[in-house]
C-alpha cells in the first residue's frame, strides 16, 4: 500500500501567499503577465491551469514561473521554495514511498538505467544534479495532471530549448515520457488516448534536440522516430508533418548531407497535402537550406533555392494567425523564422547585400530572449563581411555575437561557413584561430 504524500511545503506556501493577497487565479495570473517579458507566457487559461498545478503540488515551478512568483509575492526564492531543487531520492517533504505492489519499484529502476546513460560524459556536478532532478516525477508525482498540464508541461519544456541549454534538461524530460507511457498503457483508444499520444510525440521531440545537443546521434535517432510514431498514431497529421519537419531540421544543423536534408523535408511536404500549418512551414523552410547548400556547392541551380524560398514567403501569408502570432516556440512561424530564413539562404547562395539586411531584419523581430537565433543572425552578418573581404570587422563580429553562450550546432555550422572563406593568409589570424578553438570545444 503507498502512503500519499502530504502536500509539499513550497506548494502550501505558494497558495498561503496568493491568499494572502485575497487573488483568485486569474488575477494572479494577469499580475504575472504585466511583468513578465513579453512572449515568456502562454494565454491566461493554461497559465492558471499552471498555478493550480504548482499549488497542488503536481509539479514545482521552474523558468518561467518560479522566478514570477517571488517577484509577485515579493518573497526570496529561498524562503518561498526552501532553497535546491530535491535530489534524485528526496521530495521536498521527504524520501519517497514506493509502492512495490504496483510496479513503481521496477519504473524507479528503468527511470534510473535510462538516465545513467547519458551522464558519464556529463561529468561537471551542476549539470548532472539538474539532470536528475526530474527522476522523482518517473513514478508517478504527475499522475494526477490532466490534458491541460501536460499541454504546459511541453510548453514549459520548448521554451527551456529555446531560452537555455536543452541538455540541462534531459532529466526531465525523459522523466516525463517515462510518466505519459504509463498513463498510455492503461488508457485505451479514444479521443483521450490519442491526446496523451501526441502528448508522448512532442515529449520525444523535445528529448531529440536534447540528444542532439550531446551530439548523440544514435539515442536521437531513436527519440525522433518516437516521435513521428506517436503522432501518426495520434491521427493528427499537422503533427505527423512537424515531426519530420523538425527531423529535417535537426539533420541539416547537425551537418548531414544536404540530399538527406531535402529528402526528409520533402517527406513532410508530401504529408502535409499543401495544408498550411507551422510543420509545412518548417519543412519548406528547411527544404530551402538544403536546396541552396547544394547550390553553394556547385549542384544545383540557385535559381531552384531562390524559388524555393519564394515558395516559403508564400507559404507564410497562408498560415494561420496562431502560428504567425506564436514567437517563442517552434509552433509559430512569425516573421522573424521568415527573414532568417532569407538570411541563411541568401547567405549560401552569395547574396551578401540581401543577407545582411534580412538577418537585420530577423533580428528586430525576435524576442529579446530568443538569445541563441539572435547569435545565429549575427553569425551570418559575420559572415557576410568575411565573404565581402571585410575580415577583421567580420571575425571580431563574430567573436563578439555571443559571449558566454554555449555554442549551439547552429552557429558551429555557421563559424564553418566563415572559417572556410577566410582567404588562406587570413586562417592564422589570431581571431580565426580563436574562432576555431571557440566552437571545436562546444
């Protein structure tokens, strides 16, 4: 027999303070929206969904509530959530019950086997302690969220990717898919089963990019192909078509061929039966990449990649409002996603005039916390005054788009971009060399 949990500390302090106030909410939510920065939060609905989550104790607060909270409360983080996350064995209350009768013994153990594999080449403490963080929540302390939490949840997981290191969340994540596969297994078909599926998919898409932010390509294959196994089994063919849009994607940053890259956008195309949506979208997008990287290399026409990437400006005034509207996640396809885009194809196909001005162009309309695709335009304007002869100004911008900031597979392709046109005199520059040493160590 498992004993429940009493609600954990910072759960019952979130709430007292929140009546403190005499809030209901919905009010606590608007409080959080006008200070928080734009675009961090979801419509006020799942936000509230969110705050019941959090003062039930389902799961704690992390970027971007849990700071919001203490601003709104005006309360330290160390007294309202009692200071480090919980170990890998601890709630906030306590050690963890198991209940051997229902099998949490042997989820405790396969939780435990899968992310010990991805921690031996992870050897700094900080970054292992956070990948073990999420463990708890693989036998079961989410068991009683419903569609809407989950639906936050992978929000709260695309903007981790986003804002932050992916691999930092890897824990979690896998504790999550771990937690969706036992609902799954006692929820039979019908409309609820194939929620929880696509639930499922957009979790293994979210452990993807984090496999191959470790440069795993093994694991990721196996994560992606999860992936576009539950959406098709979902029924929802937007979804279908976004998870091999964002295999596409995935492969072309990671420097695979670019006749695999268009291979697999084409895929999406054809499923996708000229529906506008943000996978058809992504997948067009990513098509041009492929597409004008052949061009750079001498085969194939940069006519077919400027087509292409009129086929995307047209594609765009098509989608629908929510996806043009949405910036922070990869669910949206707003402005910004469309000039960059104009920017790296203009970029490989020699239009250095029109991809310096279209990266301009991206970088204005991104959210200020889009910090790493705001880097990946910089690195293109870095380029392009390399490609133009400008090469100190363009290694200096190129060392100075990001410092600090964990080199992402994207601007490790880029800096190759603006190291192989550097004019043989100029690859013993200081600043080229320390451009290398920068992203060969990433």
């Amino acid at each position: 027999m498992k004993t429940k949990a009493k609600l954990p500390a910072w759960a019952a302090r979130l709430r007292a303070a929140r009546e403190a106030k005499d809030w209901g909410r919905t009010r606590l939510a608007h409080e959080m929206i006008a200070i928080a920065e734009p675009y961090t939060l979801p419509p006020v609905k799942s936000i509230v969904g969110s705050i019941r989550g959090h003062e039930t104790g389902r799961h704690k607060p992390s970027d971007p509530y849990r700071p919001l909270y203490c601003q709104v409360y005006r309360i330290p983080d160390s007294k309202l959530f009692g200071g480090s996350r919980p170990s890998m064995e601890e709630t906030s209350e306590g050690t963890v019950i198991w209940d051997a009768n229902n099998g949490d013994d042997m989820e405790r153990r396969t939780a435990i086997q899968i992310l010990s594999a991805f921690v031996p080449s992870l050897a700094l403490p900080p970054l292992t302690e956070t990948i073990f963080a999420g463990v708890n929540r693989a036998i079961g302390d989410r068991a009683e969220a419903d569609l809407a939490d989950w639906e936050q949840i992978i929000r709260d997981h695309e903007i981790h990717e986003i804002i932050a290191d992916s691999v930092t969340n890897m824990g979690n994540i896998t504790a999550d898919i771990i937690e969706v596969g036992r609902i799954l297994d006692r929820t039979p078909s019908g409309p609820s089963r194939s929620a929880y599926l696509r639930i499922s998919s957009q979790l293994s898409l979210a452990l993807y990019d984090a496999l191959l932010g470790k440069k795993d390509a093994t694991a990721a294959r196996e994560a992606i192909r999860a992936a576009r196994r539950a959406a098709d089994a979902s029924g929802d063919r937007d979804l279908a078509v976004y998870m091999r849009a964002r295999e596409a994607m995935g492969l072309y940053w990671q420097g695979q061929p670019a006749e695999i890259v268009t291979r697999v956008a084409n895929r999406a195309i054809l499923l996708a039966e000229d529906r506008p949506s943000a996978g058809l979208a992504y997948a067009c997008k990513t098509r041009t990449y492929g597409l004008a990287a052949q061009a750079a290399k001498g085969t194939a026409d940069p006519r077919e990649a400027r087509q292409a990437l009129n086929d995307v400006f047209d594609m765009f005034e098509r989608l629908p409002d929510q996806v043009r509207q949405e910036k922070m996640t990869y669910k949206g396809f707003p402005e910004s996603q469309l000039r960059f885009n104009e920017a790296w194809v203009s970029a490989l196909i020699g239009d250095t005039t029109a991809s310096y001005r279209a990266a301009d162009a991206a970088i204005a309309a991104f959210p200020s916390q889009r910090v790493y695709a705001i880097a990946n335009c910089r690195s293109m304007q870095a380029l392009t005054l390399v490609r133009e002869g400008h090469i100190t100004e363009g290694l200096d911008h190129a060392l100075s788009t990001a410092p600090g900031l964990p080199v992402t597979a994207a601007r490790r392709l880029i800096t190759g971009h603006i190291l192989d046109s550097l004019p043989a005199q100029a690859r013993k520059l200081p600043a080229a060399q320390e451009l290398r040493t920068l992203t060969a160590a990433a």
